[in-house]
C-alpha cells in the first residue's frame, strides 16, 4: 500500500523556551513520527535555544521558527500557582502567526503521543480537552487553532487589558474563548488527546476500562519527564517520588528518549542537562526479579479495612498496580456482579498532584 498523502498545509507546532524543554520537543516530534502523521512537524524555538540543539531539531521537524519570548510577567497569580516559570507560556501565542498553515494543533513539549492523532485536523477552532483540575476550563497544552493575525493581535491585546488569571497562556485562552464550557461540544476534545498523567489515581477503573484508548499523555506540573533519573544499567526511570507522574508513561518517554533522541545528541556542542544526557551510556546488565506481595492477601486487609497506608497501599504501590493495569491493556466490557460495598480505592490513596 502506498503511503499515506503527506499533507502541506497542516502542521502540529510545539515551543521550546530552553534547551531542556527542546528535549521534550524532540521526544514529542519522535513520537509524532513514529505515529506516522501525514502532517508537518514544526517548533517554536526562542533565541536562547543554543545552536547544538537546533542542530538536532532541524533533523526531527520540518520546520523551525525563532520567535521572541511573550512574558506574562504576573507575579501575583503566577504565584497561586506555585509557577513563576510559567509567565512565558504566553510565548505559544505565537502559533497564530503560522499563517502559511490553515490550521494547526498546538501541543506542549511536555506532551507525548502514542497513537496516531491526526483526526484532530477535523476539528475547529478552539478546540481543546478539559482541564481536570477544574472541567469547565480547557488545558491548553493540546488544542486546535486556525492562525491569523488578527487573532494574534487581538489576543496581545486581551493581554494587556483584561490578562490571565493564571498568569500563563491557559488562563487567558480561557477567558479569550470563554464561552468553550457551554456551547459546542465537537470543541470539547475527548480526554484520552490529553490525558494529564496525574489525573487518573481519582477514577481507577475507568483507567482500566479506557486506558489503552489513550492517545496522548501530558507531564503537567513543575518536574518534568527528562528531570527524572534513570538507570543506564537498567534501561529504568527512576521516578521522583510524590511528582505523580505515572510510571508507564515516564518509562515510554525515556523509551522513545533513549531510543531516537540521546544517540543523536553530541555532548561536545551541549551543556547543562542537555550536555549530561548526551553523555549517558547504556550499561546493561541482568537485573533480579523483585518479589511480588499475593495479590489475594492484600485484597482480604483491605477488605476488612486494615488499609495499609504506608506499605502495600500507599501511594507507591497504588501506582505500581495503575502501572500493571496499563500494562494489561483494557478490561472486558462484560458485565460483571457490582457489589457497591466496595470502592476501588480507599479515599486516603486518591491524591492529586495538580499545577
Ligand atoms: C497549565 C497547562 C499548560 C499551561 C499552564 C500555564 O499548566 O497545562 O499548558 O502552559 O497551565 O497557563
Ligand atoms: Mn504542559
């Protein structure tokens, strides 16, 4: 069969702000990649982004663009946040300027894509997914836009006069499209093109019911996916504990990481963290198996409501069992008994890690 038509005036644009956010481009555009999009791969780079790594991702996207850093410069709420690096997310506005494109799906560089999304072409602006720390706004790491400079315009100056409310570029777009929450539901994107690798310790069986729909994962809040450490004789994330970023998913980011990415990088021309991950050798060598504690047992105390907080179910091990899950792939949907007498998981294990 031949190829799929590459098509010319669609692109997926990303922005890099750093030379570490330009590591999750490259894994982001590896993943697009290896989806098969029919669609141009293009990034936003800011003037600091070094020359050693533009190097590399000119290699990966068809096309780079250097744009100049939109800074909110809103200390006050960027400070309810707990994120004052997040003033220059208004740097994304930059997007609708990408004029010689009739539309475009903007994502973070913090995103990962695991299944082909190219669908998303079929939606209008403004179209995005909701945020699930609260559902009537969207989360503007993934969204559907049509450039213009209008809208550019119009959107510096909604800057200037009303502003964000988060002091970054998804409490502005908010309030920008604000009637999003309430009129068309086509623009209401499903959750699995951006799934916030946090948000599911809340609802665990419909993990397991959707999971293997997913076809994005987002690394939201301030410990990125490449601030991880990993362990070059394992080929293992070890994940930062208390981040809630999801096992499965940091390890399939390192994957694509170590796989596409790192071989590529030349340390000679990189610094920083950059300049170390280029340098990391895989070393690998047999690892013992660890022991697992019998599933039934575990079941039986938790039953009888002897929940164990700080071993078998903390926060830890509800991870691990989220991590098999996905592993798994999707549950049956056959009916089963229901027993309302017992919840999935005990309350004291939902947490969040929201930013
Ligand atoms: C949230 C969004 C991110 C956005 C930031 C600032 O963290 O996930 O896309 O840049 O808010 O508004
Ligand atoms: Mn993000």
């Amino acid at each position: 069969m031949a190829p799929p038509q590459q098509v010319e005036d669609e692109a997926f644009v990303t922005l890099a702000t750093s030379d570490t956010y330009a590591l999750g481009s490259l894994v982001w555009g590896q993943s697009l990649r290896r989806v098969g999009t029919t669609r141009k791969l293009v990034v936003m780079i800011t003037p600091g982004v070094s020359h050693g790594i533009r190097q590399q991702l000119g290699s990966v996207f068809d096309l780079l663009e250097v744009v100049d850093v939109l800074d909110s410069r809103d200390t006050i709420n960027l400070g309810l946040l707990e994120r004052p690096d997040l003033g220059v997310t208004f740097t994304k506005f930059h997007v609708w300027r990408l004029t010689q494109f009739k539309k475009c799906v903007f994502m973070d560089s913090d995103t990962m894509v695991l299944q082909n999304i190219d669908e998303l072409f079929e939606r209008e602006e403004f179209s995005a997914a909701p945020d699930p720390g609260w559902p009537d706004c969207f989360n503007s790491g993934v969204f559907v836009l049509q450039p213009s400079l209008q809208t550019y315009q119009n959107l510096l100056a909604f800057a200037m006069t009303v502003g964000s409310f988060d002091g970054g570029d998804q409490g502005l777009l908010n309030l920008y499209f604000k009637d999003w929450a309430y009129t068309d539901i086509q623009k209401h994107l499903p959750f699995i093109y951006n799934v916030v690798s946090q948000a599911f310790y809340s609802y665990l069986p419909a993990l397991k019911q959707f999971g293997a729909n997913i076809k994005v994962v987002h690394f939201i809040g301030p410990v990125k996916p490449w601030m991880h450490k990993y362990n070059t004789a394992t080929g293992e994330v070890i994940p930062e504990p208390g981040t809630g970023h999801h096992g499965t998913f940091l390890q399939q980011w390192w994957n694509i990481f170590m796989e596409l990415v790192q071989p590529k990088m030349d340390p000679t021309y990189l610094s920083g963290l950059a300049g170390e991950l280029a340098s990391l050798k895989l070393d690998a060598s047999p690892q013992q198996p660890m022991e697992a504690v019998p599933e039934h047992e575990r079941r039986e105390r938790w039953e009888r409501g002897q929940v164990d907080y700080l071993g078998e179910d903390s926060f830890q091990k509800i991870q691990e069992r989220i991590d098999s899950t996905l592993q798994s792939g999707p549950a049956q949907a056959q009916p089963k008994p229901v027993d309302k007498s017992k919840g999935a998981v005990p309350k004291a294990s939902r947490k969040h890690v929201r930013k």
